[in-house]
C-alpha cells in the first residue's frame, strides 16, 4: 500500500521544512526591499547634507574674500545653520537646518593657512550619519 | 495478461474506498495554500512597488544633483552674475527665480523655470538654444513658473566677493496617491564666484 503511494501524504518533517522555506523566501524579500528602500532614502539625504556641506565651505570662501582678518580670527567650532550666520558654538550644536541637519564649522588657523572642516550630521533609523568636508584657505591676495 | 489486469483491479476495489481526500482536508489544504497565496502575492507587490519608489527616489536625487553641479560649475567660473532682469546683485542679497550668468568667453546663460508640457523644469537658456537640467517626470513645484521652489539669492560685497545661494525642491510631476509613486528633495547650497 505504502508503495504504491496510496495513503502515503507529507509527513509533518516535510510540511515544516517547506513552511520553514517558504517563510525564509518571504523574508529575505521583505528585507531586501526595505534595506533598498532605505539605502535610496539614505542616498538623497546624504547628498543633500553634502550640499549644505559645501554650502558652508563657500560661506567660508566669502568670509576670506570679504576680509582676511576677520577670517583668520575666526577659531574653534561655529553652528552655521539655516540663516547661514555664524554662531560661536557652546558645546555642540544642536538641529539647525530645517528639522533634519546638524551643521557646525571647525576653523583652525596656523599660519599661513586656515584649516575649515564642516561636519553635517543627522539622525536615521540606523542611528546617528555625518558627513565632513575639510580644506585649507590661505590669504592668496 | 489478463490474469494480472483482473488481479489488479481486483486490488484496486478492494481499497478504492480508502483513497482520496476527506472535505476537511481539502478545505484545510485550500486555506493554507490560499494564506501562502496571498502572503506571496502581497509580497511580490510590495517588491515590485518598493523597487519602484526606490527608483524615483534615485532619479530625483541625481537630477537634483546634476542641476545642482551644472549650475554650480557655471556660476564659480562665471565673470558677472546679475539678475534676468538685468539688475546687479546687491549686498544684502536679492532673490529671484532665475539668474543671468556671463562666462569667461562673454556668452550669456539664464538658470531658471521653464515650463514643458505642464512641468516646471529648471533650464539653462543660452543663444545657442535651451536646454533642460532636471528630467520631464520632475517638477519644481507650484502651478506656473511665478511660482515654484527654485529661488536664486545673489549677494555681493562689493570689490571682494559675490555668492548665489541656490535653492529648490524637485518632486515627481502631478499628485499620485500612493506612497509609493511619491518622491521629493530639496537642495540647497551657496556658491561663490572665482574671479
């Protein structure tokens, strides 16, 4: 009887390994997508905190141009945020731009070049994410 | 030959009536395989709805990006920003929604709105023709071009430097439902002249 198949249905091993595998399926989908869905999400929002990083370079550049000893005296960590002015920090800056970014400028001058770093961090669901821009200026004319 | 055949039938009768499904096991087995039916198909298009939003979320930011770098490139390598409508920068800074730029060569280019088939799209208009920054599925917002996100502030110490913070948000064109077909950025960044 066994042989010839009749009677003979899955036996409760067979039933929990294709459950088993149709749920590890499902799940690695389900994974893969939101991981894509975020790594998209994350990639538009790095580029737009490196915009603002750039942003606060150039705001750097104008102050050098403008006047040389006023940016050579610029020192320690400044919160540049929304209105692009610059604001001394006190201890670490908090969201500045928008509801989303954490922009402060690092300026370290030895002679003769200022050393800027600008650090534009934000929050995700994987935690805290920053991106940083560092260059030097000098007083070229 | 026949000898078996009748044999085996015979074999067949006399457990026939044993075989088969009972309706609860039929039932039983059409629920779970419709449930598994269903948790699949809902995760193909879950998948499939993903990969889409995924998709518009990396176009809209390289548009952005592209518009944002050609803008930039031009503006740091200009000779004199003034505004389209012919008025220079001014120190405390002016906006405006489209900026006239003037290349080392003398030639002119305007950044601004340009409206293409009911989409708000940033342009560069130049002698040679005009040309579009951002793709025809993206738009800058608003209903005209009087009034969409894309604003340029142009501001200039007089005698040392002139900057252009440039400001827009792009989004997909009309107003879809879904979560999923929704996709918007908004970039911002300042650019100083190099001459």
């Amino acid at each position: 009887m066994n042989r010839t198949g009749f009677n003979t249905g899955q036996t409760l091993v067979e039933i929990i390994v294709v459950v088993g595998v149709v749920v590890l399926l499902v799940t690695g989908l389900v994974i893969g997508t939101t991981a894509s869905l975020r790594i998209g999400e994350s990639g538009k929002i790095r580029s737009q905190a490196v915009k603002l990083a750039q942003q606060a370079i150039e705001l750097a550049r104008t102050v050098r141009d403008t006047q040389w000893a006023t940016f050579a005296s610029m020192t320690g960590t400044y919160c540049l945020g929304d209105t692009n002015t610059w604001t001394p920090a006190t201890g670490l800056c908090s969201v500045n731009i928008g509801t989303t970014f954490t922009r402060s400028v690092n300026f370290a001058f030895v002679d003769p070049r200022m050393t800027v770093e600008v650090t534009v961090s934000w929050q995700d669901s994987s935690g805290t994410k920053q991106t940083s821009l560092k260059t030097y200026f000098t007083q070229w004319k | 030959m026949e000898m078996r055949n009748i044999q085996y039938s015979e074999f067949s009768i006399q457990y026939s009536k044993r075989n088969g499904f009972t309706l609860l096991e039929i039932l039983i087995a059409l629920g779970v395989i419709s449930l598994l039916g269903v948790v699949i198909v809902q995760v193909f298009f879950t998948t499939t709805r993903s990969n889409t939003k995924t998709e518009i979320v990396k176009d809209v930011k390289q548009q952005a990006d592209y518009a944002v770098g050609t803008m930039t490139r031009f503006i740091q390598n200009s000779r004199a920003i003034s505004l389209a409508n012919g008025s220079v920068c001014v120190a405390g800074g002016s906006t405006i929604s489209s900026i006239l730029v003037t290349a080392p060569d003398g030639n002119q280019t305007t950044f601004g709105c340009l409206v293409d088939s009911g989409v708000q799209r940033l342009a560069s208009v130049s002698a040679s023709g005009s040309e579009y920054l951002t793709g025809s599925s993206y738009t800058l917002g608003g209903t005209s071009c009087a009034d969409t996100t894309l604003s340029f502030v142009c501001s200039t110490i007089p005698g040392t430097s002139t900057s252009v913070k440039i400001g827009f948000s792009l989004s997909q064109k009309g107003s879809p439902q879904s979560l999923y077909e929704k996709a918007s950025t908004s970039i911002e960044t300042t650019v100083s002249l190099r001459n």
